[in-house]
C-alpha cells in the first residue's frame, strides 16, 4: 500500500479499482472523481467535475466502474453516464445519462454497458456511438427499457452472461446472436434458485 495513496486517498470513499494493461491503477470514488496512479512514476491524477477547465476534466464524480477496451481507452461508468478517456490525450468524452452498473469490452473493442434502471447498453467502436440493445422481444425478455441490470461478463467463448434484479439471466452468444434465458420455475428442480441474480 504506497505511501503516496494512503497520504491522498485515506478519506476518500473509494467505490472500485482497476488495473489496465500498462499497471496504472484507476481508483474510482464517491465524489471525488477517478484517480489514475502510475506507480513507476509515483505520479496521482484526480479527473473531476470540478476540473472544468483543465485537461484532467470528467463530467461525474462518482466512479462506479472502469473498464479497458483493446483500442487501450479507459472507460468509467458513473451515476450520470459513462466517459472514454482516448488514450491520445487527456480529455473525457461523455456519453448518455443513465446510472451504470457495470461495463465489459468485447474482443472487437465495444462496449457492453448494464444500468441501474434503462437496460442494456451497446457501443459500437466503428460508429463511435451508444445505443440500447435489445436483447429479446417475447414475453420473457426485456419488455420495457426500466430494467436493472447488475452484472455484465463476456467469457473467452464470446458469451456475453447479464444478471438482473428481478429477471432472471440471460446468455448471449455473440457469435451467433443466440440468446439463452434462465428463470426460477417453481415448477423445475433444476431452473435458477431466484430472479435476482448477482
């Protein structure tokens, strides 16, 4: 535990931590923003809100989550929507609004991004743009955009698995664009346990 992170982050409400493929460590918090330690360096950045007017800006302050697509930009999610920092430069983009849950890159390098209560968001690296994903359209699937999401994964066989409050998990080969769905059937031994899947 460096001496240099315990000196600035001892108060600090600390939410998640990241490590991307160059050993800096993203720190995000409630807040205060995200920090970015390079420990070869020694060196601390805090991105803020409150940085308006510098290249250390970032629109939320409070950090839920950080992911690292294989383009190498660093993307945070927050309560007020998710940021990519380029790693060109120093600046954040913002992009929609929602309270994110959670974000994993794909091998292609988008972005799949779970919400507290829209959905399912996908970025699409070539458009350079978010959009709600649908994931199904019968009556077990995402029947209106007010869905919480807790948990997005994708395995090493590009299986995409999200977890929800109250609708159960979903398995989606995107491949082969092949959703699975999985429900508690009291009916069925061997169905999930609950709905509420974390």
């Amino acid at each position: 535990y460096n001496a240099i992170l315990h000196e600035k982050l001892d108060n600090k409400f600390i939410l998640c931590v990241f490590e991307d493929s160059k050993n800096h460590l993203w720190i995000g918090t409630k807040r205060e923003g995200i920090f970015k330690y390079n420990p070869g360096s020694g060196e601390l950045i805090n991105y803020t809100s409150k940085n308006a007017v510098t290249k250390y800006y970032i629109g939320d302050n409070n950090l839920l989550c950080i992911e690292e697509d294989d383009f190498g930009n660093i993307w945070s999610g927050a309560e007020n929507g998710v940021c990519k920092l380029d790693k060109k430069g120093f600046w954040f983009e913002s992009y929609n609004d929602c309270q994110i849950r959670c974000l994993e890159a794909d091998k292609q390098g988008n972005l799949w991004i779970s919400t507290q209560l829209s959905g399912l968001f996908y970025y699409n690296a070539n458009d350079d743009k978010i959009e709600r994903y649908k994931l199904l359209n019968d009556r077990k699937g995402f029947r209106e955009n007010a869905i919480a999401i807790r948990f997005v994964n994708i395995t090493s066989d590009s299986l995409l698995w999200i977890s929800t409050f109250q609708h159960g998990l979903y398995k989606y080969n995107i491949q082969k664009d092949i959703f699975t769905y999985y429900v508690n059937d009291p009916g069925d031994s061997i169905s999930i346990s609950n709905n509420m899947v974390k």
